[in-house]
C-alpha cells in the first residue's frame, strides 16, 4: 500500500552527525552522549562515527556511548579520508543531511540546530560554523593567526566572505552530499570549500561559540600542515579554471 500523502508530509529527514575520531577515548563519549540528545523537529538524528585507526578505546567507548554506526579504518588514513568515509556511509543509509563535528570537544553539539536550519528552510547547501562570527573561549595565539591567514588564502581562491575556513562544525544538503570531492586524505576543510563553492553550491556562516581541547592532542602543526594542504587548495582551484 502507498502511503498517504499525510504520511508522506510528515516523514522524518534524516541527519546523519559525522564524527571522525583518532585516539579520543578521553572526549569522545560526552561527544556522542551530547549529539544524541538533540532535538530538532521532523528530523531524525543519527550519529556515525569514523573511528580513524585509533589505537587507544576510542572505539569502545564510541560503542559504549551509543553511536548508532561506526565505520573503522584499519590504519590511520587522515581526516580527508575520514570525511570521505562518513560522507559515503551517510549516504548509503538515506541520508538527507549531514553535519561533520569533530570528536575532540571543541566544538558544542548544542549548536547543531542552528547550522542545520538553513539547510532545511532550504537556504543553503553549505553552512559552515564560525568561530570568529561567535566567541571564543580559548585559542592559542599561534592557531589564531594560522586560522586566520589560511582563511584569508580560502577568501583569495575563491572570492567569497569566509570569516572561519578552518571550522570544525560544517553542515551539507544532500545535493552538496552527493557531489563534494575530497581529493586528498590529510586533511578536507579548504578544497571541499573551494569544491562545493567551484561547483555553484549556496554557502553561509553562522556564528558558534569554541572551547579549547581540554584532553587529547591536536593533529595540526601550521608548517606541516601548509606544506600539505596549499598543494591541494592549488589543485582543487585550477579544476576549477577548466
């Protein structure tokens, strides 16, 4: 039998909450528990964690705390490779949205709804979560000029306002799902930018608030990190340009 057009009005969309996690069993079970009790009308909520070749009880834990799925990669691959991951699994299991939050506290699951808003009033297939627009508890001096300096290289590839390029809270519409490219496993924050935004997809910020990791340690070191990642920004631009 079909359903009725009642039932078909007042089907839930589905959000899947992409954590991608590497060695946070310290964090990473307040940040599932946190997750799992948002609220947002019409929508249900699933939370999928991308444990990255963890050798720690991250995965446990994730387990433990009730991550309704966990996808694992044997060996360390990268937080590119992590979101490419969650990215598929999302959509695999009927995704409708989709929300990237990483797994070391920095950021308040809290603030989930507000990104998720412009998606469903259908305002944009992008929302990125901006530090600099909200507050900031804590930042070390030396990450706030990198942030800012790599921000400003997203600003100058792609013409867009971008106050945070580097945001660890960035949620997708499905068609943006379905079509964002990854095209290296270290990292993804500035070419699925330069990607979704090449290929004509509506972006917004909205401001959030971030807290400083309390636990754990942060994979980034500026040099290593640009080293890595303009080679990719370059790459992702010149598609672009053909």
């Amino acid at each position: 039998m079909e359903p009725s057009t009642s039932q078909k009005k007042h089907k839930k969309r589905k959000l899947f909450i992409m954590i991608p996690a590497y060695n946070e069993e310290q964090s990473i079970t307040e940040v599932i528990k946190r997750a799992k009790n948002i609220k947002i009308n019409n929508v249900e909520i699933i939370t999928l964690v991308i444990n990255d070749g963890s050798v720690d009880n991250t995965e446990r834990l994730a387990k433990d705390a009730g991550a309704d799925i966990i996808v694992a990669h044997k060996i360390n691959r990268g937080l590119g490779a992590a979101i490419r991951t969650g990215v598929n699994k999302s959509l695999e299991n009927g995704a409708d949205m989709a929300i990237m939050l990483d797994a070391d506290g920095e950021y308040a699951p809290e603030e989930i709804p507000s990104l998720i808003e412009l998606i469903l009033r259908n305002e944009a297939d992008y929302v990125l979560g901006s530090r600099f627009m909200g507050s900031i508890q804590k930042m070390k001096p030396i990450r706030r000029l990198g942030n800012l300096f790599l921000t400003a290289m997203l600003v100058l590839f792609t013409g867009k306002r971008i106050t945070d390029g580097q945001t660890g809270l960035r949620a997708f519409s499905k068609r943006a799902l379905k079509n964002l490219e990854i095209i290296h496993d270290y990292n993804y924050a500035q070419v699925l930018t330069i990607d979704l935004l090449r290929k004509g997809y509506r972006m917004k910020e909205v401001p959030i608030s971030y807290s400083f990791r309390q636990t754990g340690k942060s994979f980034v070191r500026f040099k290593s990190y640009a080293l890595k990642v303009f080679p990719a920004m370059i790459k992702t631009r010149l598609r672009s340009l053909r």
